[in-house]
C-alpha cells in the first residue's frame, strides 16, 4: 500500500516540481528580489491532524505552482504539542495531541526541512519543501514515510542522510522545541489545527479564509502583478 501511496504522491509530485522549475533559477533568484509583492505565510500544523492534512493536500499543494513566486511559506509542524524539561541540559519531553506517533511525525518533519535547508539549493528550498511535507501528509504515516518520501522526491545523498542522522539524534528533539516555542510566541495553547499567519499577523478572518479558500486569501493581498490563479478562481 505504501508503495501506492508513494506513486501517487510522486505523480503529482513532479508535475509541481516541472511547473514551477518553468523560470530558470537564475530568473526565479532576481525576480525575488525585485518583486516585493509577496505575501509571507506561516503554517503551524500537526502531522497526524485531519484538518492539516485536508488543507495542506487540498489546498497549499495544488495552488503552490501558480502561488510559487507570490508566497514565502513557513512550515511549523508541532500543534497543541506540549514540551519541557527538567533541567537546561537535560532531554527534552513532549507530549503530542495526537500521541508518540505524531510527536515522531512532527519531528520528521522538522529533520526535512531543516536538511533541506541546510544542503539543498537556495532557489529549491520552498518548493522541496511543500513537496515533502505534502507527500508525508498524503501518505497518512507521517512517522515513518518521510526518508520515502525524500526519496521519491530525489533529494540529494545528502540531504537524505542528514534527514536520517536528525531523526535518529536529539537533534530532532531541538529542532521541535524550537518549533514548540515559536507555536507558543504565537499562541498558547494553539487554538486550531491548521493555523495560517499572514504576514506575521494572526487574524480569524484571515484564518477562516485560508482554510476555506487559501488562492483567494493570498489573492486579496497582492496588489499588483497577481497571478492567472486570482482571476480564474471563485
């Protein structure tokens, strides 16, 4: 079943990674810097969460090859997860919504996308992103299908190894906690699950439009240069 899942996944997986490698990056790198209409986006989610899973699958993903140059998204898996420890050096404990499972999950995910960042190319570093984590998320095993995962995608030996040795080291403990404590900047506890941030600024009725209808959401905060995608959607 996995391997099902798997291709599925990557099928549609590729076909965002062809549409938004259309620029060279080159033109995606100096576009970036001379188009200052976009729109950042902070995502706090869980990983076994249905609501996460429902809104990255359905509605980050598909519209991420026409958003592509008008988002900054930053994925923050961690929740209503809570954490701690006994003494500043001591291990860190956490206690997630969904169970160990998640918690193993949010990790994964946290190892991804600090690898990625850490030895993929700078232009690549979102599109990787959203792709991996959407592939985790679709495949509903988040706590184990992330190295499959990275794999289908064709992330470098690399980074691949660097996913492996975070997931298996405190390092992936570090990295959640960091995760924890920027969720709790935000809000504590979380009050939904997905949380959407525009701009660095939470409002419900940005909230309840993103989980609705995020194009439209992103949409209405561009103001100029806006994509096919704002005129083509309800």
């Amino acid at each position: 079943m996995r391997f099902l899942i798997s291709r599925t996944w990557l099928a549609a997986a590729v076909f965002v990674m062809l549409v938004s490698h259309g620029i060279p990056s080159n033109a995606q790198s100096a576009d970036s810097e001379s188009n200052k209409n976009v729109v950042n986006v902070d995502v706090y989610y869980e990983s076994l969460c249905s609501d996460s899973r429902q809104w990255i699958v359905n509605q980050l993903v598909p519209s991420y090859p026409e958003l592509k140059r008008h988002i900054h998204v930053t994925l923050v898996p961690y929740g209503k997860a809570t954490h701690h420890r006994e003494s500043e050096t001591g291990p860190w404990q956490f206690s997630c919504q969904h169970g160990p499972s998640e918690c193993r999950g949010n990790k994964a995910q946290a190892c991804a996308i600090h690898a990625i960042r850490s030895s993929e190319p700078a232009e690549n570093h979102q599109l990787l992103m959203v792709n991996l984590v959407g592939c985790a998320m679709f495949a509903g095993t988040p706590a184990t299908v992330v190295p499959q995962c990275a794999e289908d995608l064709s992330l470098s030996t690399e980074t691949r190894k660097l996913i492996d040795d975070c997931i298996a080291s405190p390092l992936a403990d570090n990295l959640l906690a960091a995760n924890g404590n920027k969720t709790e900047a935000l809000q504590s506890p979380l009050r939904f699950v997905p949380t959407i941030v525009i701009n660095e600024v939470y409002s419900k009725e940005n909230q309840d439009e993103a989980i609705r209808n995020f194009p439209k959401l992103i949409c209405r905060h561009l103001t100029a240069d806006k994509p096919d995608i704002c005129y083509n959607r309800n």
